[in-house]
C-alpha cells in the first residue's frame, strides 16, 4: 500500500514553482503540479525492511533505474525538507539492499512474492521481477546516494548495504569487461526477440576494450552489439562519485583504487572504440560497439543516452565530439529521430515508429544553454499530453492522444526536472 508524502511543505514549494512559471506559461505550472505530485502521492510505499520501495508507475515492480530518476527533481527540495530528505535516503537503502540481492537484474519485487518474469532462462529469485543486466541499473543508485549527499550532506545512506552493494558492482563491471568469461546468461521464450540475448543467453560476439559489457538497453531492449557507449559514459562518472565517497566521507583506499582502475579503463576504450563516422564523414559517437569493428550510429529516447552525455557529467556541453554527435541524432541521420505536426524529437526501437519520448524531449532542454530550446521543449511537452496533463513513454508525432503507458513516473519528473532547472532551481552535482 501506497503512502501519500503531499504536505504543506510540498504544496508551498509547488505554489512556488506556480508562480515563478506564471509570466512564462500558466499551463507549465499546472503540469508541474501535477506531475510532480504523483510521485509523492501514488508510488511510494513503506517496506517491511524499513526502507521505501518505489513503483515506476503501471508495473508492481521497482526499476533500479526509474526509481532514481522518479526522485532526483526532489533534491531541490529535499535541502529544506528533513522528511523529503529521510525518504530519499530510504529510497537509496532500498536500492542498495536490491544490488546486494543481485547485481545483474534491473526489477525488484516489494517483499519475496515471486512476482515479474520467474519463466527466464536466468538465475531468478523470488525478489527480482526481471534479471535483464543494463549498466545503468548499477549506475543510477550511486548517482542518487552521491548527488542527496552533495545537496543535503545527508550520510546515512552509506551504510553496510552501500558498502556490500558498491563491492558487487564493482566486481560485476570488471567481470563484464571481459565478458566471453562472465556466467551471465538470459533467454526469454515469450514476448518480443528483442527481450532476449541470441547465443543461448550470452549476447552477440564482442571483443575486450576496456569497456563494460551490457545485455540490455536502458529501454529493456537487448543490445545489438554489447558495448552501449553511453551507458559506459554513465560508469565513468559514477566510478568517479566513488572514488569521492570513500576517500572523503567513507574510508576504503581499495575501493578507491579499484573504481580509479576501471574509470580509466572504461574511459580509455570509450575514446579509443566508441566512435562511428556520420554522413559529413565527421567522427561522432556511436551508440553501440561490438570492439570487433560493428558500430550503430543512432540514440535511443532512454537515460542514458548519447544526447544525455553532458547531463550525466561525462563531459562538458561545449565539447566538439558531443556537439557534432548531438546535432547528428538530432536529425533524419539517426533512424530513430521523428518529425510530425505536433513535434519533432527522438523516439526508441522499443516503441512504435514515429512515437517520440517526453523524456528524450526534456533532455533537449537540459543539454543546452540556450533559454529559447529550453522553453520550446517545454512547450512541446505540456502540449502532447493527450489531455491528461502527464507524460507518457511515448507519443504519436501527428497525434498526441497516441500514446504508450498512461502512468509512467519516470516522464513526469524529468518533465518536472526541466522546469526546475530552467527557473534556476539545480541540482549540486
């Protein structure tokens, strides 16, 4: 059972937010307000463990990944708030408890029901709901537990679960550089061919790079080749969160010395395995490397992303190779760009053709420093929301009340994080 965390306290900063969007757009203010209090009022429960589970939104189950995005605007919040703040720090000992469980599933279920996809060709258990490996579900904890504590200083979330959690992580990435030796396999008899791994379970060839091998997608999707370039991006940035955290608030000088290993590492094939040639012949980053010569030139409406590179801290958005990459995805040259009457923006293999993200929109506005793109994007999101005033997976190009997933949290705050940002309330970090 759900608990309603909507306030006073909540209510106030909304009323703030309201009024700040007031001579910009009235109608950016009623969508704020009602994204930003789903979140609070309809996903999050109180666990059996102490700690707070998640939903992303439609499906019984909380995503590594989504429950870190579902909270991340609150941290402008959360400095004056002690209660937003506990909860968040709750959210994070949840997360950490669910890597200890498994570091390769991306899904838990709230208690040990045997819920999600039990029928996987996969090591299952009765807490995971899906054991799809995707770098980012090991990313997106340590960017929630570093970034609450760099605008809180909030430290309880580095407790025994962060410390085993981070241990398992870090072995999963220097297993998975070498992935032709990993156990890790995953077959799905059902649904869709893009929901399981080719080779009885091990993915499509890859050669070593220094890079960091991953099954799936952060759209669930398995990946074509197994080096996903932006999901790398992500690991750098977060060995390095890492190296901070236990050399300036925890003290571990072998976890330090081990996340600097791998940052490098990664970093290194990144930059030496992770580019592709666009139609200018200009050299701009892949999406997906095999480190045997097989390069895919397009992006994906997920977090990570490549266009999200400069928003996840792999680099600054001056950066020659982004800016030459992000204006290639940002056109017909990647396959999955739409253009329509209504708007124009990056959609996903895992939704249909000519379906765009709100959440891929919202990271056109936080990738740029240009005051015009930030207001167009949020004009195009408060415009497409099929009447409903939320954001969904996706949406028709031509026609906005064609739309997958309803309810999709995830959405509806990076919609809320775009706003914030744009009238100046940053997250530190």
């Amino acid at each position: 059972m759900t608990t309603n965390y909507v306030d006073e306290q909540v209510q106030g900063f909304v009323a703030k937010i309201n009024q700040l969007s007031q001579p910009l757009n009235p109608k950016w203010g009623t969508v704020f307000e009602k994204t930003f209090l789903n979140t609070l009022a309809t996903t999050i429960s109180d666990d059996e463990l102490g700690t707070a589970f998640i939903l992303t939104g439609d499906i019984p189950a909380m995503w590594q990944r989504d429950s870190t995005a579902q909270v991340r605007p609150y941290l402008a919040l959360a400095r004056e708030h002690p209660e937003i703040r506990d909860l968040i720090v709750r959210i994070v000992q949840r997360q950490f408890f669910n890597m200890t469980l498994d570091p390769y599933a991306n899904a838990f279920n709230e208690t040990a029901n045997g819920q999600g996809h039990q029928s996987d060709k996969t090591d299952m258990g009765p807490w995971i709901w899906e054991r799809k490996f995707e770098i980012d579900s090991l990313c997106y904890p340590v960017q929630l537990a570093y970034l609450l504590y760099k605008n809180t200083r909030a430290t309880a979330q580095f407790d025994d679960y962060f410390v085993t959690g981070v241990k398992a992580l870090l072995t999963t990435f220097e297993v998975e550089q070498h992935h032709a030796t990993s156990p890790y396999r995953f077959e799905r008899t059902e649904d869709r061919p893009e929901d399981s791994l080719v080779r009885d379970g091990r993915g499509t060839p890859v050669a070593d790079t220094g890079m960091i091998w991953s099954g799936f997608r952060p759209s669930d999707d398995a990946c074509e080749y197994g080096y996903l370039v932006p999901a790398n991006m992500f690991a750098v940035v977060i060995l390095g969160y890492l190296q901070d955290i236990f050399s300036q608030i925890l003290d571990d000088p072998a976890i330090v010395a081990r996340a600097k290993a791998l940052a490098t590492s990664v970093r290194e094939g990144i930059e030496t395995y992770g580019y592709t040639t666009n139609a200018k012949g200009e050299q701009v980053y892949a999406y997906e490397v095999d480190g045997l010569g097989q390069a895919k030139l397009m992006d994906d409406g997920n977090v990570p992303s490549l266009l999200s590179a400069p928003y996840l801290g792999y680099c600054d958005l001056t950066d020659a190779a982004y800016q030459r990459t992000r204006q290639t995805l940002l056109s017909s040259e990647n396959p999955y760009y739409y253009e329509g009457t209504l708007a124009a923006g990056q959609g996903s293999p895992h939704t249909p053709v000519n379906y765009i993200w709100p959440i891929a929109i919202a990271m056109t506005g936080l990738t740029t420093t240009d005051t015009e793109q930030q207001h167009q994007a949020l004009q195009t999101l408060v415009q497409t929301t099929g009447g409903t005033d939320l954001m969904h997976e996706s949406f028709d190009v031509n026609d906005d009340h064609q739309f997958t997933r309803e309810w999709f949290s995830w959405a509806n705050m990076m919609y809320c994080e775009l706003l914030l940002d744009t009238l100046g309330f940053n997250i530190e970090g």
